[in-house]
C-alpha cells in the first residue's frame, strides 16, 4: 500500500481500478506475477504490440500521404523493430522464467538495446537509441495507459490517474464512469479542480510524481476531502473508506434535510447563497440544495465542452434552459472568460503561445478583440433575458475604458436587436468581476458605472500574490487568508456599500466555510458558491450572528500573517458550528 498526500478539491470518497491516463514517464517498479498468471501476461504483451504496430501503420500511412515516401521510412525501422522475433522472444523470455510483469520485462530488454545502441561509440546509432525508447514509451502506453480522447467513452467504472487533465479532457469525462481522479499536477482553484467540483467527482490535484507507482487495475482510493490518495490499499484501509463512504451517504442526507428556509443569520440578516455552475443540468443540483439563484455561470465551457464555437442560437438554448430551471431566480451570466488555462480542444483562435497566458489575451480582452464573438454572446444573453432576471457580468476588467467598451457593445447589440424586431430584455443589470487588483484599488471608481460587483477571489489571489492558480509548485503560497487579500477585499465591499451597490464574493473562497464568518463580517450578503457546498454554507449561516462576523472580521484585519488569520478563523469556525468537526 502507497499513501500519497495533495491537494483535496473535491469531496469524497472514490475507490475503484486505476486507469493511467497519458502517463509521461516511466518508472517501472519490479513487479512480479504469480507463474498462473503468465499466460495471460503473455497475452497482454502481444496485444499490447499488436496495437504498437497498428498505430505505426496508420503514422506511416499518414507521413507517406503528406511528405513523401523518404519520411515515412522512419516508421517502417520502428515498425520492423518493435515486431523483431529477437527482441520480443527476450521479453517473453523474462516474462516465463524470471515472472516479471509485461511492463517490467518491456523495459528491461528496451532500455538495455538503447544502452548497447549507445555504446557503440557511433553517432547515427546513438541516436537510433532515442527511437527505441521512443517505442518502449508506446509500448508502456498500451499496457498501462488509455488514449485521451477515450475518457469520455469508457467501458468501466474507473478511477483516473493523470499527470495533468485539462479543463477541457475534465469537461469531457465520462460521468457514468469515471468515480473520481487524482493529478500529478494542478492547483486548488485551476479550472480542472473547479470542474472537479461541478461534476461533483471526488479529486485530490497536486500530488507530485507517483504515477510510476501504481499499474494498470490497481485498486485505488481518492479522499478528495483529505487530500489523499491510496494505491493498492490493504484490507483494514479499504474497509475504513467504504465505512467513511457509508457515513458520507448520511451526512449528505443530513444536509438535504437543512434545506427549506432562508439563509438567515441568528440576528436576522438574509444571506444569499447562489450557485456557480458551468453547465446548464448544475443548476438542478443549486436548486435542490436551496440556492437563491446562480451567482456566476461561466459561459467559456460552452466552447470548451464543444468542438466548434457554439452558434447565437445554441448560445441562447443553453442560456435560456438555466434561466428557465431557476424559475424567476435570478441568474449572473458572465461572458467569456477564455484563456489562461481555460483552452478549448481542437485548433481554435482561442490558442495561444504566449509566455505567461494568465496575463495575456484572455476573458475580457479576448471579447474586446473578437468583437462579432462577443456580440454573438451578447445576442443570446439579452435574448434568454426575457424569460427570467438575467443579470450580465464582464469578467477580467482592470480598467475603466475596458469597462467602458464593453457596455458600449452591449448597448450597440441592444439597439441592433431593437432595429431587428428580436425580443430581448432591455433592462438587465450589468456588473464586472474584481478579480484584478488593479480593479479592487480602484473600487470606488468602478463603482459608479457598474450595477454590482462580484469578487473573483481565484484570480485576485492568483494576481496580488504573484501565485499561479495551477501550479503545485507554489501551491503553498496561495493563501486566501493573506492580509494583502483581506485589505483588497475589504476596499471593494466598502466601495460598494458606499456607492449602494451588491457585493457577491464568486470565487472558492465563499465555498471554503472557515471564511464564511470573515466575509459577511466584511459586509458581504451575498455568496455564490460550489453547488456541493451549498447546503453546508447555508447550515452555518444559521449557527452565526453578523455582530459576532463583524467581531470576527475586525480581528482578523488586525494579523499581520497569513498563518494567523487562517489559525483564528479554523478556531473561529471550530466554535460557532461545531457540526462540521
Ligand atoms: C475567480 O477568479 O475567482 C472566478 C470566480 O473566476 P474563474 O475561477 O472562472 O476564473
Ligand atoms: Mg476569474
């Protein structure tokens, strides 16, 4: 048994056989199989080949019919290689007298070719030795791994294990199938982790290297709550995580049961808790755990689920079912936020090659460039208006001609909808995210032209502490409790108070209950939130009084350490709603 530790971003508990998903490097540990076993690993082996070889062919056939027989050469020697008698007689050899596994075996004899290859003392044949570690790669694919495209298609419940999945291979998994994954790399508010939560699988993302440990149908245990992963788990351990998952079941029911009532704090303030979504069948599951509406829909995973850019028309269906579903709710559509690592699949105008893409050509800028792009979204949002309270929201604005621009363009497509007789609602509110700090510097400002603001924890964390969002390497110095976010936090909702206009905190932080306490003590009424954590939010809400927040945020802004804030909030939380421990 191999215990891992990463990040928990999504709760709950998955066990299930692993399957290895575009698995990078390999470090094969010395397996063995029982001597019954050996047949059918001979077996195995071949086939693997067999699918090699296949591969090969259709690589030859395609670099023949593009660039010419002389290129397609190159596959014919790894073809001839990875099908010679000698090399595969020697694998199999191993495998029979010595019971290694397949993968074991492949690459041993692989790697020991490469290394006489190498020795030889000759340029050309040292670099035949990266060719034939080229194959023992595609060898170890087909015995251990499964292509990307396969996981929105699989045959069997599994759990993943990956390097990394983007947002878009996250997107398309296969929900029947797929009972939870776990990432080599990824941080807590990537867009994979976030999608974790919307597709409610339980996921642990940054973990580090330890793909090389586990084979292929090993049984695997993900705690997307501890942030745990567990390979090959012993009897005792697996018994405790189906026991944990059983408790799991009931604790949900409890929450289910918290349900009906408002969101009202022990001294009588209304709360509005709201779901983020970012697909449409979300919002069933905000509205059953007693969502006040849909704070933040994020419009980009209609590209990023698709392989083409989505039509005014199929714009406006996907809009007008969540408007529909949340029966005179209201519902904060924003407008595209693509890029950074939020990169559709397939070639799109969307990629790009930019050195740091968190600060290139994303969300607003992107629409602001790709104007009939944008004035398509704006078509079928003002259009699904009508049925329901649409509220529009400009992600990534730093500046007020930005801000600026982008109401101009709506009021052009106002006025075009107008002109063409297309029913639409005039009268929508229009807000911006403050996910920039550039942005919550300037509040004040923004606060004057905008109905509302919504505040992007994610990004602004990612932007005021120099920190990428994704990246495990730095994971630790991704802090929400940071004084710097507490003062730029504190900017924007006296902004708004002042200015008389709501404040909703959008980003995972408003999911995160330690911080519950501190943000409505800030004076935020309004929380959009991960739909899991909606009932839980609400719950706590319940067990707190806004003068014990206020309390609680006066003294939280006096800590000059991250450490401290995170320490007084965990024992803030520990005392108001003792359920959760
Ligand atoms: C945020 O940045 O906090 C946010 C809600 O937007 P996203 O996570 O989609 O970037
Ligand atoms: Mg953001």
């Amino acid at each position: 048994m191999i215990i891992k530790s990463g990040i928990a971003v999504s709760p709950g508990i998955a066990i299930g056989p692993a399957l290895l998903f575009g698995v990078r490097s390999f470090r094969i540990p010395q397996r063995f199989v029982a001597v019954d076993a050996v047949d059918g690993e001979v077996t195995r082996l071949r086939l693997a080949i067999q699918t090699v070889a296949k591969s090969i062919e259709q690589s030859q056939e395609s670099a023949s019919r593009q660039l010419g027989s002389e290129y397609a050469a190159i596959f014919g020697a790894h073809l001839m290689m990875v099908q010679d008698p000698k090399l595969l007689g020697e694998v199999e050899t191993l495998i029979r007298t010595k019971c290694f596994s397949p993968e074991f075996a492949c690459s041993r004899v692989f790697r020991n070719y490469a290394r006489s290859l190498q020795n030889l003392g000759n340029a050309y044949m040292a670099e035949r030795a990266a060719d034939v570690l080229d194959l023992e790669k595609r060898v170890m694919n087909a015995l251990l791994g499964e292509s990307r495209r396969d996981l929105s298609n699989l045959s069997h419940p599994a759990v993943i294990l990956a390097h990394n999945l983007t947002p878009s291979e996250t997107a398309s998994l296969d929900r029947k199938n797929v009972l939870g994954f776990a990432t080599e790399g990824g941080g807590r508010t990537s867009h994979t982790a976030i999608l974790a939560g919307a597709l409610e699988l339980p996921a642990v993302v940054g973990v580090g290297s330890f793909l090389s440990d586990v084979s292929v149908d090993d049984v695997v245990i993900i705690d997307g709550s501890n942030g745990k992963v567990v390979i090959d788990p012993d009897e005792a351990t697996l018994a405790g995580y189906r026991f944990v998952l059983s408790q799991q079941k009931s604790e949900s029911h409890r929450l289910a049961s918290l349900n009906s009532g408002a969101a009202t704090t022990l001294d009588g303030v209304r709360i509005q808790v709201m779901g983020n979504i970012e697909f449409p069948q979300e919002v069933q599951h905000c509205i059953e755990r007693g969502a006040d509406g849909i704070g933040l829909y994020r419009t980009e995973f209609l590209y990023i689920g698709a392989d083409h850019s989505p039509s005014e028309e199929e714009q406006f269906n996907s809009y007008r079912a969540v408007v529909a579903a949340c029966n005179d709710r209201p519902v904060v559509i924003r407008t595209l936020d693509l890029g950074a690592d939020k990169i559709p699949g397939g070639d799109s105008i969307f990629h790009t090659n930019a050195e740091n893409p968190a600060l290139g050509l994303r969300s607003i800028r992107l629409s602001l460039r790709y104007i009939s792009l944008f004035k398509t979204q704006l078509r079928g949002i003002l259009r699904a208006g009508c049925g329901g309270r649409v509220k529009i929201m400009f992600p990534l604005i730093t500046s007020l001609l930005e801000l600026r621009q982008a109401k101009l363009i709506l009021r052009d497509v106002m006025d075009d909808l107008a002109e063409e007789r297309i029913a639409f609602s005039r009268d929508v509110q229009v807000g911006m995210m403050v996910e920039v700090p550039a942005a919550a510097l300037q509040a004040r400002i923004f606060a004057k032209e905008v109905d509302f603001f919504s505040i992007g924890t994610n990004d602004l964390i990612q932007y005021a502490l120099a920190v990428d969002r994704s990246d495990p390497n730095v994971a630790a110095l991704y802090s929400s409790a940071d004084p710097a976010i507490l003062t730029l936090l504190k900017m924007t909702v006296d902004a708004a108070r002042e200015q008389g206009i709501p404040v909703t905190i959008c980003g995972q932080m408003s999911s995160d209950l330690r911080f519950i306490p501190l943000l409505i003590g800030l004076g935020v009424r309004t929380l959009s939130v991960t739909p899991f954590a909606i009932a839980e939010v609400r719950d706590l809400i319940r067990h707190l009084s806004v003068s014990q927040a206020e309390e609680i945020a006066e003294h939280a802004l006096t800590l000059d350490l991250a450490r401290d804030v995170d320490n007084y909030l965990r024992g803030e939380l520990q005392r108001i709603y003792p359920e959760k421990q």
